[in-house]
C-alpha cells in the first residue's frame, strides 16, 4: 500500500492522530504515538486504564472506523507540508509488547490512504497533489 518514500517517512514520525467515533456521531481525534508493521498500524497503551479511553471504548463499542493522520510541517518559510492520511478498520485491542511496552493494542488494517509531498518540497502556485493507494 505504501511506497518505500512512504515507509521511511512513517518509520520517522512518533506521532499520529486517530479519530474515532461515539455512540452519538460526534468525532473524537487524540494524538498518539503509533506502530506500522508492514501490514497494520498499532495503537496502545501500558496498564487497564488505556480500556478506558475514549479511542477504545469507541472501536470496543463496534464503531470500528477510524482514521489516521501522519503529518509534519518542516517549514514554515517556505511553507512545507508533508502527511499520509489513512482510513482503516480498527480490532479490538489485544496484549502485545508494542511501542510503550508490554499492554493492550488495537490492530488498525489500513482501506485506504493518501500521502503528499513525501519529497518536502516548498508548496508553489497549486497545493499538493496526493497519492493515493
């Protein structure tokens, strides 16, 4: 699904923004330190406490849609943006070691995704054109 660009550039950030959503429609976004493996992204955490987020007890719930923002701005002048944007399907979390260590992480399967500007260029007279896989 990702380039090798692509790759690198997520193996080089520690931090995502998931959004998910409650009972009620309403959009709920945290920004979290996340895992790719090749396959699926991973988010979690250490401790019991981490089932009761509001992330968890969204996809625990069975609203199992989310979205992911990998994103940074290297410069502002000239203005630089770069970011993969992905949709994807959200497990209920298991045990794992992950990132934080030993605790409870949610398996995210990747739908769809965007990626811009993974070259860091300076955005000119057009915003950048996405790829998307």
């Amino acid at each position: 699904m990702f380039t090798d660009e692509e790759l690198a550039y997520l193996s080089s950030q520690p931090l995502a923004r998931l959004a998910t959503v409650d009972e009620d429609g309403q959009p709920d976004v945290v920004p979290l330190a996340f895992e790719y493996d090749g396959t699926h992204f991973w988010v979690g955490g250490v401790g019991e406490q981490v089932l009761r987020t509001r992330k968890f007890r969204n996809i625990t719930a069975g609203r199992r849609k989310v979205s992911l923002v990998i994103d940074d701005l290297p410069s502002l002048t000239p203005f630089v943006a770069r970011a993969i944007r992905v949709y994807g399907t959200a497990d209920d979390p298991v045990e794992r070691v992950g990132l934080v260590g030993p605790g409870l992480y949610c398996r995210i399967t990747p739908t769809r995704a965007w990626a811009w500007n993974m070259a860091g260029e300076p955005a000119g007279e057009t915003w950048y054109e996405p790829r998307r896989s």
